[in-house]
C-alpha cells in the first residue's frame, strides 16, 4: 500500500566528550576489548547551555525560521515553503517548491544555541559528503545555500521514512528487498571509506515507484576513516548503538551493518529489538548483554538466523561487508521464490 505521508527525521544524540588514543590495527582487537568508555564519555540528558552568544551570526543579524510562505533565495532561485515536515534540536524540514515548480525537501541546520562557525562546518560538512556519493540508493542533493544566515540543502522530496512503514511485521520478501537496497546504499559509502552512524527508521527514506525504493538520508554524523580500521564518533545515537561503541567508544563499518540488522528486526517483527524510551543503564546492559542477538534468533527462521548474525556482539563473528550479507540474503527460500518483486 502506497504510504504517501512525507515525515522528517528527527535524531536524538549524545556527544561524546572524551578524548580517546588511537584505534588499534584491526577492528578484531577493538571488539576483544571490553573496558568500557571512560567515565563521562556519555552523557545521557544532558543538554547545552540556554544560550551562546557565538551563537550569533557574524553580522548580527536576528535568525528567523522559515514559516509556510516564506521564501528561500539561492544563487540557483527562490524556493517557497510549503509546510514543516519536521523539526529536532538540530534540524528542519520543509516541503518546498523551487526552480521550474519541483518539490524539494528543504533542511535547515538549526544553530540550537552552538556557535556559528560550528552549524556553518556542519553543513559544509553534509553538502561535501552528498556531493562525494551519487548512487542510487542515497538521497540527492540538488542545491546548497545560504539565506537570512542559516544554511539549507535541497534535496529530492521522498514519500515517508521507513518508519512510516514499522509497527507491524513486513512479509520477508519485502524486508528483503528493502534490505536489498540498503545494503547496496552502505556497501557504496564504505567502499568509500564512510561510516554512516546514524542509520535509523528516519534516516532511511522511501520513494515510490513499481517498488520502493530506498534513499539513505542525514549525513550530519557520518565519518570518514581514512584508511583507519575504527573511529570515535563525536555523537552517539542510543536506540542504534552498537556494543563496540560501549565497549571501546569506537565505531567500525561492522557497527553500520549492526544498525541495518536492527532495521531488519524491527521490519519483520513490527518492533524494535531495542526497547524505545528504555533508561540508558538499561540500554547498555541490554545490548551488552546480546539481547537484540537473542531476540533474532527468537524469530526462528533462516532470515531470523540471518539478522542474527548481524546483531552479534562481537565484531568478527558478524558479516564482513553489506555484500557479504546479500551474498547470504538472495540464498533464502523467501527471495528465490519471491514474487512481490520479480526480476525485471
């Protein structure tokens, strides 16, 4: 059924505040490590300052937020805002109309009382690392501009996020075939030595055509290992936090296939293997633990095995690539004998 409902997406983080030493030679020796981060690493409910006066922009002028009707300028045109899809403590999105009549999603890195120079490399940050993956399972990115001092990006209008979708089990053929794409979306960004850290039911997009097709959204706390095995992320998202993150503060291209092992739970379930609203010393000792490990295999069926797999504790006994797990994925009684989603 044809979901047409356009919802932003809304991250809830915590920065991590500890300086760490350098990740070992292999991502093997960070999953054997199991003393925790350092106290105060993170730090659940806290929250910034009412204030900032860096939050000012340069010039001094007053921010004002876009409201429906307003109009956006870029060198490229003007953009008209149709309505607010969503807001969060660090973002907005607007539905909005630009050059030749098309319809955009518009966000809008909200300043939340950080200094101006911090929200600007922000978003020179996103509009870089769009720019650098074009694939089709990535959201695009059509314009980048400032007006009235905040910084927006246009971007291609999807019909809901995935979490539209969640709240009942999805047939396996379907979940896999959203697997499908998702997959081929992270093994593209690690290829290019990205992490992507954020991969939740918001951040994943759907547009609809004769199927779904999967856009890979918000690259705000992505990160780019550089030849490094592991990296310590400077936000964690806590409803997708890999163990490695508790374990050793560091994150891995495995810690991206845990969170699309989460996704896939929470698709054949209709919810997710990590309680929402669950208080953080429960969180930890839940994923800890493997919880989200047992309650796959729990499934008892070979996708359940499957998804199982991805949500091990340790890093070296889950999947090595996104293709790796396709690889096991296409073998599966319920994609060869699909016919949701026949070869074309």
């Amino acid at each position: 059924m044809r979901i047409t409902q356009r919802i932003a997406t809304v991250t809830t983080v915590t920065t991590v505040t500890t300086e760490a030493p350098p990740p070992s030679s292999s991502s093997s020796a960070l999953a054997n490590r199991t003393v925790p981060p350092q106290a105060g690493s993170f730090r659940p409910g806290a929250s910034r300052p009412p204030s900032h006066p860096q939050s000012i922009p340069p010039n001094g002028a007053l921010l004002r937020f876009p409201q429906q009707g307003s109009l956006l300028v870029s060198p490229r045109g003007a953009y008209l805002v149709h309505a607010t899809l969503g807001t969060g403590e660090f973002g907005a999105v607007y539905e909005g109309v630009g050059p030749f009549d098309q319809v955009y999603a518009l966000k809008m890195m909200r300043p939340a009382n950080r200094p101006y120079a911090e929200v600007q490399a922000e978003w020179a940050k996103e509009v870089q690392r769009l720019l650098s993956v074009r694939h089709p399972n990535v959201v695009y990115i059509y314009d980048a501009f400032e007006h009235n001092s905040l910084f927006y990006l246009a971007l291609e209008s999807c019909d809901h996020p995935l979490k539209a979708m969640l709240g009942q089990p999805l047939q396996e053929g379907l979940t896999i075939e959203l697997a499908r794409q998702l997959l081929a979306g992270v093994q593209f960004l690690h290829d290019n030595d990205i992490v992507h850290d954020d991969l939740h039911p918001g951040n994943v997009l759907i547009t609809h055509v004769d199927r779904p097709i999967v856009k890979i959204s918000d690259f705000g706390i992505s990160q780019e290992l550089r030849g490094l095995p592991a990296i310590r992320p400077n936000v964690v998202h806590h409803a997708i936090m890999a163990p490695e993150i508790l374990a050793t503060g560091f994150t891995t291209k495995q810690s991206d296939l845990y969170q699309v092992g989460l996704l896939m739970y929470w698709m054949l379930v209709g919810e997710p293997a990590i309680p929402p609203g669950i208080a953080y010393a429960d969180l930890c000792r839940w994923v800890a633990d493997g919880e989200p490990r047992r309650r796959a295999e729990a499934i008892g069926t070979p996708l359940g095995d499957l998804v199982a797999r991805m949500l091990r504790r340790r890093e070296q006994f889950r999947y090595t690539t996104a293709r790796e797990v396709w690889g096991d994925l296409r073998e599966l009684p319920a994609w060869k004998a699909r016919d949701l989603f026949p070869p074309k």
